[in-house]
C-alpha cells in the first residue's frame, strides 16, 4: 500500500471512530435523562448505529462509507479496547471472590445462578424443540448448552456496583452481599466459558488442544503474576506508573491475541492478563491498572459499533419475536425468582430479598463481552445472539425501576419505618 493509500485508508479510519464516540457520547446523554446507566445508552447507540444506517442510505452506499479494510481495522481496536478493558474487569473478579465467604451471600450466589443457568437449559431446549436452525447454529450440542446457560447466568460487576453507589446501597448489608455474589457468579461463568469454547471443535482432540492452550495461558499468567511482585518491578512501578501501565498493556494484548491465535478467544487471554497483575501489592499496581482500563473502557464504544455492524445487520432480518420474548421472561424469572429465594434462605426480609432480585438481573456490558465470545467462538448465532442482547438490555433497563417500585411499596407497607432500605436483613446479621 502506497503511503497516499495509507493515509487516506488512516483518515476514514479516524472519520468513523469520530462519529462512533458522537453516537455513543448521544446515547450517554439519553441515558442520563431517562436515568438508566450510561452503559445503556452507550450499547444501544452504539449497536444501532450500523443497521440504522444501512436502512437509510443502502448496502451499496454503505460498504462505501464502512468498506471492508476500514471495518477490519475497526474491529481490531474493538478486540484491543475490550483486551484492556477486562484487565480491570479481572481485577473486580480477584479481589471480591477472596473475602466471598458469608452463608447469605452462598444463598444468593446458588439461588441466582443455577435458577438462570436452569433457564438457558430450557431455552436451549425449546430451540432443540422447535427445531430453530437459525438460533441453533452447527456448535456441538455440549459446547451449545454450556454456552447458553452460561449467557443467561451472568451479572454484570460494573454496571451493578454503579448502581449500588447512585442509589446509596454499597455499605448496605443488601449492597454487599448482592456484590460479592454477582462477583462469585462472574468468576464461576469464567470458569465454564473456556470450557464451552474448548468443547466446539467436537471431538477429544480438539478439546485437548484448546486445554492446553488454556493451561499455558495460565502458566503464563502465573509466572508474569510472580514476576510483578518481586521488589524491584514493585518498586519501578511506584516510580514510573505510566510506564507500567505501558507494558502492563503490551502484555495483556500480546497473551490475548497469541491464545487467539492458537485457537481460544481474545477474551480468554485478557481475563488471564488482567489475573496476572499481583493483588498482594494492590497499592503499587492500582494506578497502571487504571490507567490501563480508562483507555479500554475508551476504545470499548468501538466493540459496540462493529458487534452492530457485523452481527447485528445480519440477525434483525432473521429475528424471531417468540424467542426474543421466551428469552427475555426466562432471562428475567431465573435470576429474579431465584435471586429473591436465594436472599429468603439467606435470612433476609421480603423487600431486601426483592431488591437482591432485582439488582441480580443486572447484565449489561459484562453479558455482553460473554456473547461476543460465544459468537467468535462460532457457538452462538447471530439470532440468538440477538436475543440475549435484547435480555440483557431489558432487565439491566428494568433494575431501576424495579428498585424504584419496591421503595414505595415497602414505604406503603411500612410508612413509620426511619432506616434506609436494604439495611439489614430480617434476621441475623450479615457480614
């Protein structure tokens, strides 16, 4: 490519990353004046912003302003804002996973999470049924079922502790335990995701291989984890955070593509980059880690538009009204229902067991991450992928409000009561 090429190719590049963070800064604002969080609005912009445009000007016209090198190199910035954005994402799993030890915080961990992975079953089972090729794909049934359970088990971390702190419930008992239970729910679908990928190939040697890909990436990641806490590299990085942040960053994208590359997923390797950095010196690291995320979490509105542009323009013409709506009940039954008897057995009141409930079925970003995972992995289709997108939107939108609707019916109830909701459990307490 001749260097006029490369820079009018660098141009268009530049052109569409500035309309994707407009878009996406315009959903963000949305969000906030119908007060949902502002990853909402940001997915939504950001996805709709491809098909919205093809219906307008065409396909022809389409390909013309999005041609296929400048959506390549889209989507690598999307796979390497994403890599640095679970190096963070990692560093909720690890340190929230170690103090998760309270028997009501169990409750709600078993209550949440088999009730929803019971769900997928069962929506995995109607698609078997009714014998839906476009929702069931050609992945091998084992790798299809974990990977569907999965999807519809998990709760995002992020989006869950930002709406714990706007609506002033993080030092609630209720707060703590549905954190730490949503943190030991996302350490769990971690777990089973490279289990899933490794078992779509459909047989025993490709499983094998996708095992000891993995294991090497632990291995990886466990002595880089040794070698960032020894002194010395402590220490420079208490000098040189941003240097750190640097090649903290290098090494997070450099193990997430090669394990990409030896078949297991971007995602994967960046989960084990984020594992890597040392907890036991959390001070020295807390800012290059930051840093690290700040840009992820910057380049992450590209994932939004290329997920939009590549899988979405596709599923709306095969989209099925009945299993988005199917997927969207059990989606919100299995981790409501079981949320709320999980917090019950747990000792908690009827309205704090709601609110576990409600705040479990928070999925947003994180569901997101895993669907793009099972959908590279070539487990998920594009419809069905569709579907669990709609899920995750509607019951991450519907936390709010939820909350919002047990406050009044609990100040209905109780009008004399003076403590704050979600300040203790109806017996006991909670650690």
């Amino acid at each position: 490519m001749s260097a006029p090429e490369l820079l009018l190719r660098a141009a268009h590049l530049l052109a569409v990353l500035s309309v994707a963070v407009l878009v996406v800064r315009a959903g963000r604002l949305m969000a906030r004046a119908t007060r949902q969080p502002e990853v909402i609005g940001e997915i939504v912009a950001g996805l709709l912003i491809g098909p919205v445009l093809l219906h307008l000007v065409g396909p022809g016209t389409f390909r013309t302003l999005l041609p296929e090198p400048v959506l390549g190199d889209l989507r690598t910035i999307s796979e390497v804002g994403l890599v640095l954005f679970m190096v963070g994402l990692a560093g909720h799993l690890d340190t929230g996973s170690a103090r998760s030890r309270s028997k009501p915080t169990w409750w709600l961990v078993a209550g949440s999470f088999l009730p929803s992975f019971g769900a997928g079953l069962l929506l995995s089972g109607w698609i078997l049924l009714t014998d839906d090729r476009a929702a069931r794909g050609t992945a091998p049934l084992a790798s299809f079922l974990l990977v569907v359970a999965v999807s519809m088990s998990i709760t995002a971390v992020p989006v869950l502790a930002r709406i714990l702190d706007d609506r002033g419930l993080v030092d609630t008992d209720t707060g703590r335990t549905t954190l730490l239970a949503a943190v030991v729910i996302d350490c769990l679908a971690w777990l089973l995701l490279p289990v899933a990928v490794g078992l779509r190939s459909g047989d025993l040697g490709g499983f094998l291989k996708a095992a000891g890909v993995l294991t090497a990436g632990v291995l990886v990641a466990v002595a880089v984890r040794a070698l960032l806490g020894t002194r010395p590299l402590v220490r420079g990085c208490e000098r040189a955070p941003r240097t750190a942040a640097v090649l903290l960053a290098l090494f997070a994208v450099a193990l997430a593509f090669a394990m990409k590359e030896h078949g297991m997923t971007a995602i994967v390797g960046a989960l084990l980059a984020g594992l890597a950095v040392p907890r036991r010196h959390s001070r020295a690291w807390r800012r290059p880690v930051a840093g690290v995320t700040a840009v992820g979490h910057g380049l992450v509105p590209v994932f939004f538009v290329v997920s939009g542009v590549t899988v979405l323009t596709d599923a709306l013409a095969s989209a099925s009204s009945v299993l988005i709506a199917l997927t969207v009940l059990l989606g919100i039954a299995g981790k409501g229902i079981g949320g709320y008897a999980g917090a019950r057995l747990g000792r908690y009141g009827h309205f704090d067991s709601l609110r576990a409930g409600a705040l479990m079925n928070t999925r947003g970003l994180t569901e997101l991450i895993v669907l793009q995972l099972g959908y590279s992995a070539g487990v998920l289709t594009g419809t069905l992928y569709l579907a669990l997108l709609v899920m995750a939107l509607v019951t991450t939108a519907l936390t709010g409000p939820a909350l919002l609707a047990i406050d009044r019916a609990e100040h209905r109830r109780l009008p004399d009561r003076d403590a704050a909701p979600g300040l203790a459990p109806a017996r006991g307490n909670v650690p």
